[in-house]
C-alpha cells in the first residue's frame, strides 16, 4: 500500500482497523511526505491478528511529543508481546534536527521490544537523515540498547542496521551474542567494529559500501556461504581471489570496488600523480580475478566489477575460464572505466561494448551449461533505449543458449524503457521434447 501527503492519522487508524486486513499475514506500507505520527500506525499495524510479516516506510514525525514518548512506550510492549510477527523492516526518514530528535525513542522502543520477542526471526531498519542537525544528537545515545538486542535475544537469525555513523554516540562493549544469527547486514563503519567481533557462525554478510580485510572474514567465519564486500586496495583484491581459489563453502559473491582507488585506468599522467593509493592496470585487475575463479568449485552466483580497457585476449581468457566452470549458475558483470577518464575515453565504451564484450559473452552463454540469469551492466554508455538493439536481438535470437533462462543488458542507469524479447527452445533433458522460454531485457 502507498499512501501520499497523508495528514490526518486517526483516518489511517480507522482504515487499518478494518476486518478486511484481519487475516492478512503479509504487508508492504509506504508513506510519502506525511505529516501524521507514524507510531500509533506502527501499532496499529503490529497488532493485526494475523500479520507475520511487516515493512513499512516513512517519515518521522509527531505534533505531540508527550503523546508521541507514551506511543513508544506503548510500541515496545506490543512488540515484546507479539506472537506472530516474524519479519519485521522498518525505513524511517527525519528531515530536520527536530525529527533527529525523535528518532532515539523510536529505534530504542523497536529494539528493547525486539529484545524481548521470541517470535521475531528477521529484523531491518533503515535510517535516513536529510538534513544534518546538531552533531550531538544520536539515535543511539545508550549503546546498551543495541548490545541488549544481542545479548537477550535467542531468536533472531537476520539483522539489518543501517544507521548513519553520525546516529551513533559510541562504540559498544564487548559482549557475548546469545543471539542465532546466520545473516547480518550492516551499513556503517561504528557498527560494524563493534557488531562483527561479537556474532559468531554468520553464513550471510552483507558489508554494502564498507571495506574489510577478507582474511579477517574468512578466518572469521568458516562457514560463510553469500558475502557483499567494498575493496579498496589491490591487497585486498588479491587476498579475496587468492582465498576463493581454495574456498568451497562460498556459493554467493559480490564484489564492489571504490572507484578512483585501485585497479582503474586513468591515461592523463597527472591524474596518477594526484592519488597517492598504489595503482594497477584494468589487465592485471581481470588476471587476478580470473585465477580465482578458475581454481573456485563453490560458486554458484557471482557479481564482479570488471574494468576497462581490458585486451581482447584478456577478456576472451576470463570469459573461457567462465565458460569451463560448471558451478556458476547467476552471473553478473559491471564494465566500468574510471571516473577520472576523458570524454574521449568513455566514448571508447560503445564500440567495445558491441563489437567485443557482448559478443564474447553472447558466445561464452553460448557453451555453458550451467547459467541460468545473466546480467550485464555498461557505464558511461549514455545510450538511448533504441539504439543498437537490432544487433543484440540477431545475436539472442541466432544462438543457442544449453542453460539460459534469463539475460538482462543494461546500458543505462535508468530502469525506465526495457524491451523484452522472448524466444522459445526445444530440450530433451528426459528424453522427450520439453519447451523453454528464454527472456532477454534492454535497458
């Protein structure tokens, strides 16, 4: 449900008192721009009789702060008490320093509630902050809330904590996590130092936009199954394809390096003088991760960066040591050139993109047996959505794909204007003739 501009929250209360939503389990809510206390409707939702899982986002908002501390009162018991509720996300937006302000009561009554709960398997929350406020003022000031969440808690396997270092007062103490968690997602670097020394036996780490050393991880956690990592230096870079060769617990991989700092090309001599960051070239950048991946059996969906401008032979070896791997079944690949490039340079994106890149991969799809979703992402291509698509739909349609079920191009960063193509296929995986549909996407 989306709901805009809303103002009056007792007309919310009475349409989400309605029998019609007593026996939903699963809910999706947005609020856009609105100026009612988002709270009393946080409760209202929470105690639908049936609801297991809940996501709601909005902004942060009260015109009476007394009613508004009691309501979270309020909200934490209800959470405590709640029997049903499974999956709880929570995206809450401030966007002044009077909002900042409320936002420490808030977060602090959903995590003492959550604390408490022994229903609640999965919980997300996501803080916004449009505008800075006083820099005193944290959504956290009492780190023992977050450490209490950790500590008391005996049945949550998935947390989420995205929240601005700013909204953090201090790091936590060291404790001992009596939680069960196996899936951690973290967006910040305070909470990161402090949560990741104290969860054990994670198998899902999502660390979006934040860098750490791999062998920590690794060493770490054993048993890790999906990683989202940042790498910034080529040490690390090595490390994580030096890791993978030996790695077979791994089966999800993405990888994110921050541009301008490692592996990128920059042709204006000037612009190598003015990073004081050890640099390498986009070649050695693709011969790097292409000895971890031939060596890896565990893989099974892998999302990589790959920089340009890379040689023919290098792209060709990378992609038939893609193409020998019978693990890999989700694939997806960003060609990105540096920020720092010329104009110029960034033109050279199209003519590699059509003339080798999709061709080469189109070829690779076309002997291996086991990718089931191919994405390919081209920056700095500035394309509209009807160019050049005569030569892609000749190649889809001309070739034949052992595996492919669904291949999407992006060539812009917009989502807007996709064309679909769909082609059917024959195979005979029992003997007998079956019908498959292979779907391609252009953005």
């Amino acid at each position: 449900m989306w709901f805009k501009n809303v103002s009056d929250g007792n007309l919310m209360l009475n349409f989400l008192g309605k029998p019609l939503l007593h026996n939903i389990q699963w809910i999706y809510v947005i609020f856009e721009h609105n100026t009612c206390d988002l709270v009393p409707i946080l409760l209202k939702l929470i105690t639908l009789p049936q609801l297991k899982t809940l996501d709601l986002t909005g902004d942060i908002c009260t015109n009476d702060e007394t009613t508004y501390i009691r309501k979270c009162s309020e909200l934490e018991k209800c959470i405590k008490t709640n029997s049903k509720l499974q999956e709880l996300t929570i995206q809450v937006i401030a966007n002044n320093s009077s909002e900042n302000k409320l936002l420490e009561p808030f977060i602090a009554c959903i995590m003492k509630g959550i604390a408490q709960n022994k229903i609640i398997k999965s919980f997300r929350i996501i803080v916004f902050k449009r505008q800075t406020g006083d820099p005193d003022d944290h959504a956290l000031t009492d780190s023992t809330i977050l450490e209490s969440l950790l500590r008391d808690n005996n049945t949550l396997e998935a947390l989420s904590l995205h929240i601005p270092n700013g909204f953090i007062s201090s790091p936590m103490n060291e404790i001992k996590a009596k939680s069960k968690l196996t899936a951690l997602d973290i967006g910040g670097s305070i909470l990161m130092n402090s949560i990741l020394p104290c969860i054990k036996e994670l198998k899902c780490l999502i660390l979006p936009g934040i860098s750490y050393p791999p062998c920590l991880i690794f060493n770490s956690y054993p048993d890790l199954q999906q990683l989202t990592i940042q790498l910034d230096t080529k040490e690390s870079i090595d490390e994580l394809f030096t890791i993978l060769k030996s790695d077979a617990t791994l089966k999800a991989l993405r990888v994110e390096v921050k541009r301008g700092s490692v592996y990128t090309i920059c042709s204006n001599t000037a612009c190598f003088r003015s990073f004081s960051h050890e640099k390498c070239s986009a070649s050695s950048y693709i011969s790097t991760i292409t000895a971890g991946i031939m060596c890896n059996t565990g893989l099974r969906q892998l999302s990589i960066p790959v920089f340009l401008p890379i040689t023919n032979k290098d792209m060709r070896r990378f992609l038939n040591v893609i193409s020998q791997t019978d693990n890999i079944t989700e694939l997806e690949l960003h060609f990105q050139i540096d920020s720092w490039t010329s104009y110029d340079e960034q033109k050279m994106m199209k003519p590699f993109f059509y003339e080798q890149a999709l061709p080469e991969i189109f070829n690779m799809l076309g002997s291996h047996a086991s990718i089931k979703t191919m994405s390919i992402v081209c920056n700095y291509l500035n394309e509209s959505s009807d160019t050049n698509t005569t030569e892609i739909e000749d190649l889809f349609f001309c070739m034949r794909f052992p595996s492919l079920r669904q291949l999407e191009i992006k060539r812009t960063g917009s989502q807007c204007m996709i064309k679909t193509f769909t082609k059917s296929v024959v195979v005979y995986p029992y003997r007998y003739p079956i019908t498959r549909k292979i779907k391609m996407y252009i953005h």
